[in-house]
C-alpha cells in the first residue's frame, strides 16, 4: 500500500496545470527499488533535449538504515531523465546513480539542451562541485562538457578549477560519479580551525537575541568563535562541554 500511495503521489505532483489540462500526467516507469527508499522533492522541470518540449529531472533518495541499505555501486541518490513526448507523457530516458553524492544537492538548466548537477559545500568542506551535462543528438545522449570546483573558505564564492573536456573525453551521464571525479579532494578537507575570540570580563550573559537574556554566561578567560556582528552585539560560539550558541555584548571581548 505504501508503494501505490508513493508512486500516486509522484503523479500528482506532476499533473499538468488546470488552465492547460485536466488529464494527469504519465511517467514511464520508476527507476529505483521502492522497498529501499523514498523520493525527494528536489526535481526540475526544463527542456533537457532541445525539442522545445519540458521534461523532467526526478532525484531519488535512499533511506538510510540498517533494512533498507543504498544497493553496492550506488551513492544513495539517483538522478532519472524522463523525456516528454508530447502527448501528456514522460518516458524514462536515462537514470545516474553516482553523480549526487554530498548531501546539499541542486540541479539547474543552462540551455535548452544543458543541465548543471551541483554538490553543494556541507559539514567541512567548503566547496561546490558543479558538473554540465549537454544533449548529443548524435550520440542521444547527455554527455558532460565541463565540471568546476568552487570554494567558500575564504567567505565568497572563488573558482578554483575549471575544467573543459575534448569530444572523446566527455563523461555518458550515467557514467558522471562525484566519488571519482571529486572523491579525493572532498575525503582531504580537514576540519576548519575557528577563529576564536577571549572573553575580558568577569561575568558575560548569554542572550538568545539583543536584549533577551538567559541565565547562562561565559567568564574571563573562555574563549568564543565570532559567526555575526550587529551593532554592539555578537552572535558567538563557545566549545564547551557542549556547544552554546547565542548572543553577548561586543564590549565583553573588546
């Protein structure tokens, strides 16, 4: 019952607009084990294949849990390409199993025949992994034409790779694996060491915002990580038995 009630609610989430159609939309078969996961909402809607026609990108997510394990060789999502073929219906083209790999996910479209996959910054790693993928129409296939390395480290978005592959050098899409193009430098990110600040009086309340105090404090001597100024406040970090955040005054460490 679970299974039919997943799979309807797939179809209604793609059901055409009540100004244009009354008539739900088909998609083709489900590319994934129902018994060993669930779908995420993170999909897009864009002419993928240059016919004009809007078709579908669906992310998959596997549950993870000691019944239902992620099937060997798969990163725990699949990304599945569903071709519109005009008539009210979307027919599984292609399916990845390996490009979506870091948590933080997103897909967006460049063109009309190019989409880019996005493996956003998350725990320590500072870094956005962004692969384009664009429709051969020779081959009927995507193949990805480029990948680029990003990285937050330094409080803005900076390049730091950018890399363009020649004709016989460009990945299948069902081919792209974030673990072998990116695997390395994600697993080589150490863990970012704050920037810590003394506190210099005796006694510091701990706010939950400006002017709403708790009943902890801080005292001389504890040391605290910045996250934000606002005026003659700072929203602070402390790495005590366990980790506190909240809000004290600037004069407390200045």
């Amino acid at each position: 019952m679970k299974k039919i009630l997943i799979i309807l609610a797939i179809l209604a989430l793609y059901s055409c607009n009540a100004q244009e159609s009354r008539t739900l939309i088909k998609i083709d078969k489900i590319p994934f084990d129902m018994n060993s996961g669930n779908i995420s909402q993170d999909t897009l809607k864009i002419d993928v294949n240059g016919d004009g026609l809007k078709d579908i990108l669906l992310q998959f997510d596997y549950e993870y849990n000691k019944i239902n394990k992620v099937p060997k060789g798969n990163s725990g999502h699949e990304l599945a390409i569903y071709l519109n073929n005009g008539q009210n219906e979307y027919l599984l083209k292609n399916v990845n199993r390996k490009a979506l790999w870091v948590i933080h996910t997103s897909i967006f479209g460049v063109d009309n025949t190019t989409f880019c996959i996005v493996n956003e910054e998350g725990g320590q790693d500072p870094n956005n992994y962004y692969c384009y993928c664009r429709f051969d129409k020779q081959r009927d296939n995507w193949y990805m034409i480029k990948h680029q390395i990003k990285t937050f480290n330094t409080g803005r978005e900076v390049l730091i790779e950018d890399k363009i592959y020649k004709y016989e050098n460009q990945l299948a899409f069902e081919e792209v694996s974030f673990d072998k193009l990116f695997g390395k430098m994600h697993n080589d990110v150490g863990e970012p060491t704050p920037s810590l600040e003394l506190i210099k009086v005796s006694k510091s309340i701990i706010y939950d915002s400006p002017n709403s105090p708790t009943k902890m404090y801080l005292i001389k001597g504890d040391e605290v990580e910045i996250l934000e100024e606002k005026e003659e406040w700072l929203n602070i970090r402390y790495y005590g038995k366990k980790i506190i955040e909240g809000w004290i005054k600037k004069s407390d460490i200045k």
